[in-house]
C-alpha cells in the first residue's frame, strides 16, 4: 500500500465494487484519487458494512458471502486476519471504549462481539434473524441495532444485555443517530416512511411519510443544518428532509440502485453509491443549489463509511481477480 503521510484525511470512504475506479470531475480537480490497495485474500461473495478502529488503525470488513469478518492493518497496509464464527455478517461498529466490535449477523445470533485486540469471542447477544445496521452510542454506552420484521434494540455495550427495542412497521434499513438530541431516524421501506424513535423511551415518537419516491434505504444526516438525506431507489433520487418539521424540502436524481450514502460535512459533499454502476459526488450548499461535482464508474455495489484517515474502498472478488481494498485520498 502506498500513502502520504504528510496530509490529514477528514474522512474514509470504504465502498464495495468491482474493478479500480477513476473519478472524472465535471469541474477542476477530482474529489478523490487511488493510491494504493489491500489484498482481501481467499474472501468471496458480496462484502457489506466497514468499521474503523481509530485506536489501532484498523479496518473490519463484514464479508457477508464469506461469513467472515476481514482485519486490515492501515498502518503497515497488510491484511492481518479473517476470523470466522459468522452467520452472514452485515453491519458492524466498534466500540473504543470497551475495546470491542459488534456484529450483527443475517442469521442466526443477532450479534456478536470480539476483542478489537486480539480478536476473542466476547458475546452472543440473541435478537432474531435479519440483524442489519448497527451504531454505537458513546454517551450512553449502547449499542442500536435494527433487525428482524421491525425493530431497533437497544443494547449495553459493557456487558450485552438487551435494554429494550422500538417496533417499528418494517424491517429497518439504514438508520442515523442525532447527538443534539435523543432521535432515531430510521428508514422503513416496505412501510414507504422514516420512523422517529426516542431513544430513552424506545419508542416511534413521529412518522414521516415518503412519497416522491420508493424503496429509501441509505440515509445521511447533516445535523448541524437540520437536513437528512435519504437515498431512495424508485426512481432513482436522494430525498432532503428538515429534520426540524419531518417535511421533504427537495430532491434530485442519483445514480440507479442506491446502497450507500455519506455527507462530509467539512467539504459540503454527498456521496451517493449505487448498483448501477457509478458514484456520485455533490456539492452540497442548501436545497436549492446542489451540483453533481464527479461520477465514477464501477462494476457493481459499493459501501460508504466516514472516518478520520485516508479513504477505502472493497473490491469483491471477481474471476482473475483478486479481492483488494482501496484507499483513496479526499480533495
């Protein structure tokens, strides 16, 4: 892996798709730019959700199809570990303070837990089947994980005892949570709406009804401006609420097949990832002025995830390909 040591990244963006991917500008330079990959060896099938441990510089890559978790060391740029035990692995969070990461498995066990540093199991904390998204609440020391046909629990962290769940009217897709306050935004796309759960009382404390479009799986949320943004697949659009008044407030159309979003909030961009077969990247500067600043064309799905380093990016295994993970650098 080649990197620059001399400059501070704001965000990481671990994305999942196939072949090595160029970002063209429609104006000036580049958003992001390769500079080097990981190797994902002896890992097959789709990857899902990533996790990065600031402490230890570390990557943990939910293999879904492989039932895997994949460890990567950023600092010497090296694939350290794949540790097995997982049905299905979907989302993923770490927990620094406990030093653990959580798991939540597509079957079996809802989630699981591991040592971020030596990797021992830790816990099986039982949900029900479908354990998808996953966040850590560092204030309250919980962990949030949407599951099964509609709910999102609460969990301690310190010794994995359910606390509590929401019901919510579907299975939960993406889910944010606001550090202002103690709301969930959590997307339910077979209900066609975002549920608003308090998370001290679990429970849906407000509807928002999605209408202009179908299918709202990622969300992204701009907390400091009162926006979510909430990526929507029939047709193909992100969708921009007030979170103030739960109202949409504007739209425009995305790349096709939605999977992930993520909002830099330091450079006033969205990315948009999708199936279809590109990234997008927006300048974001209110509702009414939003300009599509690159696309980058890829092979397949891909996975966001925002943190403070360089970029990263998951290439799934492909015939006479290897699976690799590649770091970008944000402009």
């Amino acid at each position: 892996m080649t990197s620059d040591k001399g400059a501070i990244m704001r965000i990481v963006l671990a994305m999942t798709v196939v072949g090595l991917v160029s970002f063209q500008p429609l104006a000036g330079q580049a958003p992001l730019n390769l500079l080097g990959t990981i190797d994902l060896p002896r890992v097959e099938g789709r990857i899902d959700h990533l996790a990065f441990d600031a402490g230890t510089q570390r990557l943990f890559v939910a293999a879904l199809g492989n039932n895997t978790v994949e460890v990567l060391d950023l600092k010497s740029g090296t694939h350290l570990k794949s540790l097995i035990g997982f049905r299905e692995p979907q989302g993923i969070a770490v927990v620094p303070d406990a030093k653990l990461v959580a798991v939540a498995n597509g079957q079996g066990d809802g989630v699981q837990t591991f040592d971020a540093s030596d990797f021992h199991p830790v816990k099986s904390i039982r949900l029900g089947d479908d354990a998808d998204n996953v966040r850590y609440e560092a204030a309250t020391k919980r962990l949030f994980v949407g599951f099964g046909s509609g709910a999102l629990a609460a969990i301690s962290a310190a010794d994995g005892k359910v606390i509590g769940e929401a019901k919510l009217a579907g299975h939960p897709e993406s889910f944010q949570l606001e550090r202002s306050g103690s709301r969930a935004f959590v997307n339910v796309p077979t209900a066609d709406q975002i549920a608003v759960v308090d998370r001290n009382a679990l429970k849906v404390i407000a509807i928002w009804p999605v209408t202009s479009s179908k299918a709202n799986f990622p969300m992204a949320l701009d907390e400091v401006n009162h926006r979510m943004f909430v990526g929507c697949r029939r047709p193909a659009k992100v969708l921009v609420y007030d979170t103030t008044t739960g109202k949409e407030v504007g739209s425009f159309e995305i790349v096709g097949d939605t999977d992930d979003l993520f909002y830099d909030a330091a450079r006033k961009r969205l990315y948009v990832s999708g199936g279809e077969g590109f990234v997008d990247v927006f300048r974001i500067e209110d509702a009414n002025r939003i300009t599509r600043v690159a696309r980058a064309a890829s092979a397949t799905t891909s996975r966001l995830a925002p943190f403070v380093t360089d970029l990263y990016r998951s290439y799934p295994q492909r015939p006479n390909r290897r699976n690799e993970n590649g770091i970008y650098r944000a402009h």
